[in-house]
C-alpha cells in the first residue's frame, strides 16, 4: 500500500478524532493480546474496562460507539467471551432496548407538549434555587413510578427545545444539531456569545440536577429500577414491603440530596449556581408569546392529543400495562395516528437520538460479558460474604457501589443477589441477614453509581446524546459536577445501613 492510501485510510479511521486519540485506540488493540498471553484473562479484562471507560470520558472526541466496539470485537476475537454470551447478555437486557427503541421516540413526538409546560415553569419561577428543587423533585417522583430513561429522554428533549429556540435568535438562521462539533459556536452573533456560555452552564445545571433526582427516586421502589425488581422478585417483597424496607436508607438521601442540590445552587460549586440570562429570558418570553399568538384550533387539539396519551403513557407505566418499551410503541401509535404524522419520512428523525444509544449499549453488554466469563468481580464478593455478618451489610454496600461505578449497576446486582440467594439456600446465612445484604445491595448499586456515567444509564444516555456536546456537557465535567452528590447520596446511605439495617 502506497503512502497516499495509507494517509487516506488513517485519516479514514475514526474519522475526525485527533492523532493522539487514533494512536491510544491503535496502542489498546495491540496491548491487549500482549497482556492476555503474559498476565492471563483477568488482568486482560481489568485493562479492557479501564479501555471502554477511556472511550466513554472522551465521547465528545469521537462517539464511544466505534473504538468501543473495536474492543468488544477484539475481546470476543481473543476468546475472552463469546457471541452466545453477548447476546445472552443482550436478551436479558432486551426491556431496556425495547425502552429505548420506542420510549425515547415516542417522547419525541410529545415534544411540542413538553416544550410549551417546562417553558412556563422556567418562565414563572425565577429562583434558580426553586426551580433546581423542581426539576430534581419532579425528575425523582417520576423516576419511581416510571423509569430513569423515560424521564431522561424527557430532560433531553426539553434540552434541546430550550437551546433551538434561543440559538434560532442568536445566530439568525434555523437551529441544526447534527454532529458533535463546535459549529454551533461559529453561527452565533458576537453579542450573544456571553449569553450562550451562561445559559449553557444553567442546562447544564438543571439537566444534572434532573439526572440526579432519577437516581434519588429509582432506588425507593420496587419499579424505579430494573435491578429494584430482580431483587424483590428474588427477595418475595411486594411493592409496599420493598418501599418500607428500603425506607431507613432511601428516606434520608432523598432529603439530603435535595439539601445538596439546594446548596449547590446558592453556593455556585462544582459548576453550579448559573442563572438564565435576561437575554434569553426574554428570548422565551417572545418565543412565548409568539407561540400563543399563532395558536389555533389545530395546534390545541395537538397539545389536548399529547396531553391525554401523557395521562395515558404515566397510567400505563405506574400499573405495568406492558413492558416499557411496548408502551413507548403504543404512544408512538397514538400521537402520529391523532395528530395527523403519516408518512414514513416522519417517523425516521424521532429514532435519530436513541438507536446509536442502543447500539453502544450493547457493546456495553459485551464488556459484561466479558466480566462475566472472566469472573472478574468475584473475589470481591468473596472476600465481602467471608467477613463477620455485622460488616457485611457496609462491605457489600460500599463493594456494589465501587463495582457499579465502572460497570453496568443492573449486572452487579445481579452478580451480588444470586450469591447472596445461594448463602441463604446452602444456610451460610439466615433470612434476617439476607434481607439485610438485599438492601445493601440495592441501595449501592443505585447511590454511589452516579458517580460515574458508567454506572447510571440515565447519566450514559445524556452524556452520549446530541444535547451533551450543545451545552458542552463532557465527561469530565459530568464526574465533576457529580462529586458532591456523590459524598452526599453514598456517604449518608453508607451511615443508614450502618445504623438502621
């Protein structure tokens, strides 16, 4: 191959990324057949985690979908799992592509409703303190009831509606999101620049805020969670006997962490504290009063339409109708059959957000799969189930939360349940101490993972949408503006199940 092709193919490879970032995706690939035949499988797979996490911190430099799948397939390539164990990692997880094949869409095409109720809310409440509760509060009470990624999809979508309307007047033309560049930046007036860098950093805030509250919420019930109800199903706990049970830990971090996001905001910590330009408030104000101006029959029966398959989509939800995602489908049926969406071209833009999400959630489940084969995360567990049954409960807690921080919460939970399960049948444990480590295991899957975007899905799809790179929401910055949720949510769950479990 001559010079030319060769230049032509690396600059082929992985397309836009910088040289440095090809060269560490080239390094991975070569060292990890190296390191598996001198250290053996088990470093192998530690060093393929620490890979995949690499190509997730630097998802704004090129989407972790392409060197991450590299990796998945030089994993299965070098045996260390194998195609029957990715896909029987994928169908356990099939609820949640379902979820977001068709919830995520279907959201989409409510978008006209959401945008016009969180443009009230943002309008009418001017504390930025209140409105952060609100958003947190709201994200946690649907989180419990609905599901993390739903609510997510909805933070999203309110997002980007926000952003086009005040980029629509900042740079004169039609708002365009399509790739993960800078060109945003380049269509902005001069004047608005300044705007735009703060009312980015208030999303952003706001959008954290929201994220988080999902997590406060999910971990109180039986459904906020997929891990919530594989361990009550393994547990028999009902949905008020799991509430309860779970209550001495939940009921806490749910008042602190409000605290703390009350905190953050008076504070400005940790990337906190912006307040929505006056600029852009009246930005909103006249998209407001446009938008009311031009309303007519039509228009408010679109609204009324996607108002009542609201009711609908949260009534089928809380009463488990169906799984999640079939649900979505039926929402989509809904809004495109009433408010007129028919022809193919469509419904093609409302599957843009999420499928690429769902492919890299599968090489995702790759990786597990390799944790799984390697047996990585098992002299943990056994060093945890080998102490005394009065540690065990903190040990376990703090064991799933570091685990869950860098691998899938939904996976370590499982992992922990079934050899917790397998200690009650063999009698290593009775069922006082069962139900004891039950909690443990729920709570720190879901507190201390928001640690990370690895460890919460809801956090992994925002940082992995188009909205991220529009409010410059990176990886790093996504950890930052999470440590202090991080001490707060683990630190006070850790004390809970010390003292009260």
């Amino acid at each position: 191959m001559n010079e030319t092709a060769t230049s032509a193919l690396w600059k082929n490879f992985l397309g836009a990324s910088p040289n440095w970032y090809k060269q560490t995706i080239v390094a991975f690939l070569l060292l990890n057949p190296v390191v598996l035949l001198m250290l053996g499988p088990f470093v192998s797979g530690w060093l393929l985690i620490g890979e995949f996490i690499f190509t997730l911190a630097l998802a704004l430099r090129c989407y972790p979908l392409q060197p991450g799948g590299l990796l998945a397939i030089e994993a299965v390539l070098l045996g260390m799992t194998s195609p029957e164990m990715v896909y029987h990692e994928t169908i356990a997880n099939f609820e949640v592509i379902l979820l977001l094949m068709f919830m995520v869409a279907g959201i989409y095409f409510m978008k006209e409703l959401l945008l016009f109720s969180f443009t009230k809310i943002l309008l009418n409440v001017r504390s930025k303190v209140i409105l952060s509760l609100l958003f947190s509060l709201l994200a946690a009470f649907l989180s419990a009831f609905l599901d993390a990624l739903t609510v997510t999809a909805v933070l999203i979508s309110v997002g980007v509606g926000f952003f086009s309307v005040y980029h629509k007047v900042a740079s004169g033309q039609k708002f365009s999101y399509e790739g993960h560049d800078h060109s945003v930046d380049d269509s902005v007036h001069e004047q608005h620049r300044e705007d735009l860098e703060q009312f980015r950093a208030f999303l952003r805030s706001l959008l954290m805020h929201g994220a988080v509250g999902t997590a406060l919420g999910g971990v109180c019930t039986l459904v906020g969670e997929p891990q919530n109800l594989l361990i009550a199903n393994v547990a028999q706990w009902d949905f008020i006997r799991f509430f309860l049970v779970m209550a001495p830990v939940t009921m806490p971090v749910l008042f602190c962490g409000l605290v703390t996001c009350a905190l953050l905001e008076v504070t400005g910590k940790f990337g906190y504290g912006a307040k929505l330009p006056d600029k852009v408030r009246q930005v909103l104000l006249e998209f407001q009063e446009k938008e009311e101006s031009q309303r007519n029959t039509r228009t408010n029966a679109r609204l009324v339409i996607q108002a009542v398959v609201a009711v609908i989509l949260v009534l089928g939800l809380a009463m488990h109708w169906a799984a999640v995602g079939l649900i979505g489908l039926m929402v989509i049926v809904l809004l495109t059959a009433f408010n007129g969406v028919v022809e193919e071209h469509q419904l093609g833009s409302a599957f843009e957000e999420a499928l690429p999400f769902t492919a890299l959630l599968v090489v995702f489940f790759a990786i597990v799969a390799v944790i799984h084969d390697q047996h990585l995360f098992t002299p943990v567990i056994n060093a945890v189930l080998a102490m005394e049954s009065d540690v065990r409960p903190p040990m376990f807690f703090l064991a799933n939360g570091f685990l869950s921080m860098i691998s899938d919460n939904v996976f370590v939970a499982t992992v922990y349940i079934n050899e917790v399960k397998e200690a009650l049948d063999t009698g290593a444990i009775n069922k006082q101490e069962f139900d004891q480590l039950a909690v443990a295991i729920n709570t720190g899957t879901n507190l201390p993972s928001v640690a990370t975007p690895n460890g919460q899905a809801a956090f992994l799809f925002l940082l992995t949408s188009a909205l991220a790179p529009l409010i410059r929401l990176s990886y790093g910055r996504m950890v930052i503006m999470a440590v202090p949720y991080t001490v707060v949510m683990g630190g006070v769950g850790l004390v809970s199940v010390v003292l009260f479990i």
